[in-house]
C-alpha cells in the first residue's frame, strides 16, 4: 500500500507580522501622545489681569486697579486681558468683581461710554447691604411746597454704586451720600431733580448688595 502523505501545513505569521498588530500600537501611542499634550496644555499658565477691588460700568481702569495672576486657560486664554493688553486708556462696559479675571469684553474705548457718575444724596436711610457695586434705583419726589412732596416715580431704573458715604450723626438722620453710574440719557433729569430740590432716595434692587 502506499504510504499516505501528511498534509502540507501552511506556516503561521508571527504575531507582530499582522498589520492590525501595528495599526493597534499606532493607536495606543496616538492616544497616550494626545494624553499627554493635554496634560502639558493644562499645566501652562498665562498672566492676566484680575480685579484688585470692584470695578463698576464707566470707571476708567489703570494698572493700579488691576493684578496679575498666572492661570492655566487653555483655549480661553483669548478671552481675558492679559497683562501686556493695557496699552490705551480704557473703561469697564460692566461690574467686575474684586479678584474676578477681566474679561476682554468687559472694558472699552472711553469715547464710547454709555454711563456716567453723579452724586446724590439719599433723603432716607440707604441699606447697608448697599456697597460698590451693587445695582439700585433712584427714586424722586418732585418738592410740592416747603415740607411736602409729591408721590415718588423712578427717576433712574438701572444705577450702580461707587462708593457710599454714610452720615449716621443725629443731623444727618442716617442718610447717605452716593456716586452712583447711570446711562448718560438719565443725567439731565437726574441734574433736574437736585436743583429743584426734589427728595431722591436709594433703593437697592432686588438681590443687590454684598
């Protein structure tokens, strides 16, 4: 009889000849490379600038306002003032807290200011959760004759303080002295009101103060 012969066996590739072996350590290293410059892109830091103290819509900004602090931003970066960005004479646009990072949008050309600030003397006690920064109302009372005045109507809707300087000496009856920022279109009626000696008085609006 003859003697049967063995079947051929077809060789086996090693196992790092299989190009998905290789597509998968590609992979892997892609991955740990895109891990890692993350990483390092979250480490690196940047100088911006930051509110030393309250900044109120208007108020001109200097260095003297501002501080720098190093924070790691990463694509935000842009979006910041950053501590080489003070080169022209610029205003806040709106309120920027103390230690808040100064957005880039929230400061402007100072010929384009919108606002601007008065001092107004409040007939009645001022809260004293009023402070700089908080969002109030100045309501008048036109003077009818000596001792009486007309019902209160809102003269300014949308004010914000600067500073408050408080009398509460027996003379001054508690009241408060105020600068306050208000819209450029309020300030005649404003100025009208204080000449002809209309009572004016402060209130905070809702959730407003510190």
């Amino acid at each position: 009889m003859t003697a049967a012969h063995d079947p051929v066996r077809t060789p086996r590739r090693a196992f790092w000849g299989d190009a998905r072996f290789f597509l998968g350590v590609l992979l892997v290293a892609a991955s740990v490379v895109g891990v890692w410059l993350v990483v390092s892109a979250a480490r690196q830091t940047v100088p911006v600038y930051a509110a030393a103290h309250t900044i109120v819509p208007g108020e001109a900004i200097g260095t003297g306002d501002l501080k720098v602090v190093d924070v790691a931003l990463g694509a935000l970066a842009g979006t910041y003032l950053t501590a080489d960005g003070l080169d022209e004479p610029v205003v806040a646009t709106r309120t920027i807290e103390a230690g808040e990072l100064v957005p880039a949008a929230s400061v402007g050309d100072p010929a384009s200011a919108r606002t601007t600030s008065v001092v107004v003397r409040s007939a009645v006690d001022v809260p004293a959760s009023v402070d700089a920064g908080s969002v109030v109302e100045v309501w008048s009372a036109p003077l009818l004759e000596q001792g009486a005045y007309d019902e209160p109507r809102i003269l300014v809707a949308d004010a914000t303080v600067v500073s408050v300087t408080r009398d509460d000496s027996m003379i001054g009856g508690g009241a408060a002295a105020l600068e306050l920022v208000i819209p450029r279109a309020d300030v005649p009626a404003t100025l009208a009101a204080m000449a002809d000696e209309s009572a004016l008085s402060i209130v905070p609006t809702t959730g407003s103060g510190s």
